[in-house]
C-alpha cells in the first residue's frame, strides 16, 4: 500500500489495485461524476448511529441522541439520522429547513445557537421543535417574549459553561469560563438563569446543557463534564427545590484522523458518560436524569472520504516536492483552520509501495492551503487521484466558494450502488444570487 493508513468502514483494495468504497471503485467514481468529490459510505455512517443508539438509547430507553447536524446536513443525511432513530441537533434555521424538508419529525429537533434570531426562534416553536437551547440573558428573554406573543410555553433547556478546559484546538473549546457559549456557572450567571426561567410562565424547564469542546480524545474530560454538571442540578434542586428532568452532554467524541489518534470507542465514551453522572445521582440521592449527548464527527466523519485528481507538481529539490490537486481549503478548511492532519492514498495506485514523500497543496491562491505535510506515495503523475480519508464532517458543511470554485458532489455508496446526494454546482449557480443595479448595465 502506498502509505500506512487505516482503511475504514467498507474501504478495501480491489483486484485493480484500486480504493473500493461501499463496494465501488473510486476510480470509476470519479470518471463518471467528477472530482473533487465527496464519498460517504452509507454502511459505515449506519453503524456508527447504531452504536451510538444501542450505547444510549437501546440501555435506558429514555436517554437521547441527537445528530449534531453541523457536521454535515442535506436532505439524504437526515432520512438516515431518521431511520436509525436518533434525533437531531440544529444550529440554526436553515438546517432547521433542511431537517423538515426532509420530513424529520419536530419534535426530535433540539433548536441551538449563540445568538438565534427572532425569526429562527418563532419558526422553531412554529413547527415544535422538542427544545430550544437557551444560551444566554438576551436570548431567554427573546424566547419568552416570543413565547407570550404566541401565546405558548417552550421546552427549553440552559446551555451552560461549566468551566472545563478540553484539551482541543483552541478554535473548537468551548466549555472553558471565558466561552462565548452558555451561561457561566462559576459566577452564578448559571443559577440565575435557571431562577429566571423557572420564574416565568412561558418556559417549561427540562434541564441543563453543556458542550465542552470537539476531537477530545479523552474520556476524562467527558467524566468531569458529567460530574460538574450533576454537582450544578444537585445545588439548583437545593437552591429551588427544582428536580432537573434532561441533562444534555452535548457531543465532542474525537476520531481518528492521523497517527496518534486514539479515540475511545462510541461504547467507551457512553460508559464513561453515564457512569460519571450514575455516580453524581447516587451521592446527591438525585433521580437520574434523561441523559442526551449530540455526537457530529464521531458519526459522519470516518464514513467520508474525499477523492482528487492530481495536477501540477512542483519540486524543490532537497526542500519539498508540492503536488496540488484540484480542491483544498475551499472543501477542506480544517488544515488552514486548526492545523488538522490527514491521511490518503493515491486511489488508483493504492496497492503500490511508497517511493516518495510529497505535500499536499490546494489550488486556491493561499500559501496556507496545504491539505497534508510529507505524505508517503508511489511515484505521482498528473492525472492521478488522491483520497483524503475521514473528511466527512466539517468538510462539506464548512465548504466555501473562495476563488470562485465550485462545491463538489456528495455520492452515497452502499453495496455497490452509487447515488449522488448533493450535486456539484456550476458556474450558473456561483452567479445565480449576484445582481446589476441598472446604471451598471
Ligand atoms: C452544541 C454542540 N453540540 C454538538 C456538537 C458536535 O460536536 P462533535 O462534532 O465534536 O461531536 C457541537 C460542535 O462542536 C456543538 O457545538
Ligand atoms: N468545525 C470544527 C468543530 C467545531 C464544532 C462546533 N462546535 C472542526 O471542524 O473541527
């Protein structure tokens, strides 16, 4: 193989020497639809919902998932969030849109967001969603003046910064105390809130919320967050004679993405979830909550792999030898973004020996666009076709059209059958939105 990497899910390397995904060739792939292009192997995204429901929901029938729906949402994704009975979270109206329109059931929807809008917030209670996730003073008195024109109680639970520092990117912590998410508990900003809530007529108070950041890769993490936050219900209950019903954990699981990734498995990180908040109830003598987590990446991410034909090389002999494709920060910004490693094989060398190390580089016109450092291939040539593995979360879903280049298709694979899901833009669709004020025509 050219390079040391994990195959996951249904990769294999098929008689031609080429990668095969969901039982299709990827050279084939990428002859009759295109590159670059976005993989999503079907089976593989199925058993990690399954896992995640069978750890969560087939334990105690009450606790929830929810699909974190920014980390890759179109229409196809959420029949298969439906299918295999997770709900889902959302951060805003348009992936609210795109959940119904899908037929996903409201009241598996759990509203997010930092800074909703009124319109976003009266279509969320419009529709009924399950909750709506109330980040901060100005957004719990948004709600509920919204609440009182509608004439209706929200569900709704309090995000709250519990003060933990997950040891992530700085750019994907979020539960530290200085968040711009959540209500901080360690100035009493957390208690009063709840206190406010329960103090109004318009809110139905479930319980509490809390994401401490995304690629943990440890478990201590996710036991600190449980137990921090069962101490903070335990004070709440004994501050307000309030019995929280839900505790949402948020989501956060990392996965394997380059050498020196170890992730806990899904099953790992739920035993460690519930146990942490198992043990919290027991001291407290508090009645278990519903526990709910909002997994993204660990789901979609491994299932995806995004394929690329190879262009211009440009050695600098004894330096670095740069081979550019024909994507990178515009359908993968994590490199640019938080240094995130990757790694790939040449798709359709893919049982060749390594020969040489080349870099990454993609076609935009940025020196930072560099997709993977010093990666071991079989010799390269223009034509080739590079797989970038685990890119299905946060790659298609943070795409960009910078250097007016187009968003690439998204193919369903799943027992050799291919069916495309998104379609890649054209150049019509670029200039579809632009307009010529008359005294330009
Ligand atoms: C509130 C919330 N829930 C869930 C997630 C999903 O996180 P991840 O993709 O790391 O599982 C995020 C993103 O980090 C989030 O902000
Ligand atoms: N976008 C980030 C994850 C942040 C998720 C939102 N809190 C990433 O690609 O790693």
């Amino acid at each position: 193989m050219s390079s040391k990497v994990r195959l996951q899910g249904t990769m294999r390397i098929n008689d031609k020497g080429h990668l095969e995904i969901g039982g299709c060739d990827v050279v084939d792939l990428a002859a009759s639809l295109g590159t670059p292009l976005y993989i999503l192997d079907e089976a593989l995204l199925r058993q990690n919902c399954r896992r995640y429901y069978q750890a969560f929901t087939g334990q105690n029938e009450n606790d929830l998932v929810l699909y974190a729906s920014k980390a890759f949402l179109v229409l196809a994704m959420a029949r298969i969030i439906q299918d295999e009975g997770l709900g889902l979270d959302v951060v805003s109206g348009g992936e609210l849109a795109i959940a119904l329109t899908a037929g996903f059931p409201a009241e598996k929807i759990f509203l997010h967001g930092n800074n909703k809008s009124a319109a976003e917030i009266r279509y969320a209670l419009r529709c009924g969603v399950g909750r709506i996730v109330v980040d901060n003073y100005y957004e719990l008195e948004l709600v509920e003046r919204i609440c009182g024109e509608m004439a209706l109680k929200a569900a709704i639970l309090l995000r709250i910064a519990p003060g933990i520092e997950a040891h992530s990117h700085s750019y994907i912590s979020t539960g530290q105390v200085d968040s711009k998410f959540g209500f901080t508990m360690e100035n009493g900003d957390a208690l009063r809130a709840v206190k406010k809530a329960l103090a109004s007529p318009h809110f139905e108070l479930k319980g509490v919320h809390c994401h401490i950041g995304s690629q943990i890769l440890e478990l201590e993490a996710f036991r600190l967050a449980g137990r921090v936050m069962m101490d903070f219900l335990a004070e709440a209950r004994q501050r307000t004679g309030w019995t929280a019903e839900e505790l949402d954990l948020g989501g956060g699981l990392g996965v394997y993405y380059s050498e020196g990734d170890d992730p806990p498995t899904i099953e790992e990180y739920a035993r460690a979830v519930k146990e942490s908040v198992a043990d919290k109830c027991r001291e407290h003598a508090f009645p278990r909550p519903r526990i709910i987590v909002e997994p993204g990446r660990s789901i979609v991410s491994p299932a995806g792999t995004t394929v690329y034909t190879i262009g211009s090389m440009k050695d600098i002999p004894g330096i670095r030898k740069y081979v550019a494709v024909d994507g990178g920060m515009t359908d993968n910004p994590r490199p640019a973004l938080y240094q995130a490693k990757y790694e790939g094989i040449i798709a359709n060398k893919a049982a060749e020996e390594a020969a040489e190390v080349v870099s990454i580089t993609g076609r935009c016109c940025e020196s930072g666009d560099m997709l993977i450092w010093d990666l071991p291939v079989p010799r390269v040539e223009a034509g080739d076709l590079l797989a970038i593995f685990s890119t299905g979360a946060y790659n298609y879903s943070m795409s960009s059209n910078y250097n007016a280049l187009l968003r690439p298709a998204v193919v369903l694979v799943l027992d050799g059958k291919a069916d495309v899901i998104v379609e890649r833009e054209t150049w019509g669709d670029l200039i579809r939105n632009h307009r010529l004020p008359e005294r330009l025509l």
